[in-house]
C-alpha cells in the first residue's frame, strides 16, 4: 500500500520556510479555512528584516465576530493602500538583497489580488509561491471537503485524512503536545512531527534573525538555494 501524505494548516500570510517546508513533504496539503479566525496569529501578518531588526507587518481585516471562520472574514476595503505600504517597506528593507528584483515582483504579483475574502487571497498567495519553488503538492480547501464538521481537535484531523485517503499524517513540532501517535495508528493513521533544522544564511552584515517571512528567505537565496533549504528538516 502506498503511503499518502498528508497536513493541514491554517492559511498564512507568507509564512516562514517551515510551512513551505511542511507543505512540500506531504502529497496532499488541506488549507484549514473553515475553523474560528484566531486574533494575533500569523494568518493576516508576518514579520521581514528592517533596519537589522525583525519587523511585523499586517493586513487589516473589517471588524466581525469572534465566531466567525478564516473563510468568512475579509480585509477593509483600503487594503489596496496597505498592499502599497507593504511593497514600499519590502522595496526599503530589500532593495540591496541579491534577489531583490525577482522577489519583489514575485510579491507585487501576489499582492495584486483583488478580492477581499480572507482565505482566498492567502491560498492563492501560497499557490503562486509553492508554482515558484516548483512545489508539486495538490491543494485542497477544508471547507470544500465533504467531511463530519462536527468533530474537533484531532478526531477532525484524523476524519480529513481518511476522506482524503491518507495513512501518514504530518504536523509541525509544536502539535507534539498535542495529538497522540497511539490514537492515530489506532484509526490507521501514521503520525509524524516536522521539525525544521537550524538553518541560517546570510542576510545583511548583521547577526541573523530565524524565522522571518519567506520573503525574507527568498530575497537572500536563489530560487535552486531555497528548495535545498526546502529538505532540511527531521520527521520525528
């Protein structure tokens, strides 16, 4: 029997190397749109390199309920305004970076759409960033599967992965706490936990700061540099 591999995350904006890293592992990545949007995550906001420091940048949502889902909230009708913003602070904090023209139209590119819904967006970010890095994962959207919303935690989890046809579930290390290996292989189910290497490389003449954006990572690795980087973490 084939082992399918399988995660599941929130949409992000341009999240850091170690999603990128858990969505090229798995043969099947599910985009968890359709759960409560979280305040003070990372699904509207990221952090760059300015001025040698770790800067947080964010795109602002129109107010809504706390109960609502990723996919039911969307961003203020100015976000145009702020997508200029955020390419003016790129251009400012990059524009000595060896990549920088190719990643800043990468993200221009990117930020050009349109719509509003908070989901939408984020996924076809990630989609045209993994189309970049040559990332050949199928996508599929939470809320699109046929699946018993009823369930929570990891009866959910291990409910997407069935219906997808999974038997090797990976998740970030800091789900470790989290899920119980002994309870997926109960439903047949590997469970294993991505653990992104300690990896560094050269941004400016500075100490290095883990964990940026990938747009920080892009704009100081090659495009053949970063799918290497793609590679460097232990399944545990």
């Amino acid at each position: 029997m084939d082992n399918i591999h399988i995660a599941i995350m929130q949409p992000y904006l341009f999240p850091y190397l170690g999603y990128f890293q858990l969505i090229n592992s798995v043969d099947k990545f599910v985009i968890h749109d359709d759960v409560k949007f979280i305040k003070g995550g990372w699904i509207n906001r990221n952090c760059i390199l300015l001025n040698n420091k770790n800067f947080l940048f964010t795109l602002s949502l129109k107010k809504g309920s706390d109960y609502l889902n990723i996919n039911q909230r969307f961003f203020v009708d100015y976000i145009e305004d702020e997508k200029k913003k955020i390419v003016t602070k790129l251009s400012s904090a990059y524009k000595k970076a060896p990549y920088f023209v190719d990643i800043i139209n990468l993200i221009s590119e990117i930020l050009s759409y349109k719509g509003l819904n908070v989901s939408l967006m984020i996924t076809n970010s990630l989609r045209k960033l993994c189309n970049y890095l040559d990332i050949k994962t199928q996508f599929f959207i939470s809320s699109e599967i046929e699946k018993d919303d009823s369930l929570k935690g990891s009866e959910r989890v291990i409910n997407i992965v069935k219906v997808l046809g999974g038997n090797h579930y990976i998740n970030p290390i800091g789900g470790v706490d989290l899920y119980s290996k002994e309870k997926f292989l109960k439903e047949g189910i590997k469970l294993s936990f991505i653990k992104t290497r300690d990896i560094r490389y050269k941004q400016f003449d500075t100490e290095f700061i883990p964990n940026l954006s990938i747009i920080d990572v892009l704009m100081f690795n090659s495009k053949e540099e970063v799918k290497k980087l793609l590679d460097e973490y232990n399944l545990v």
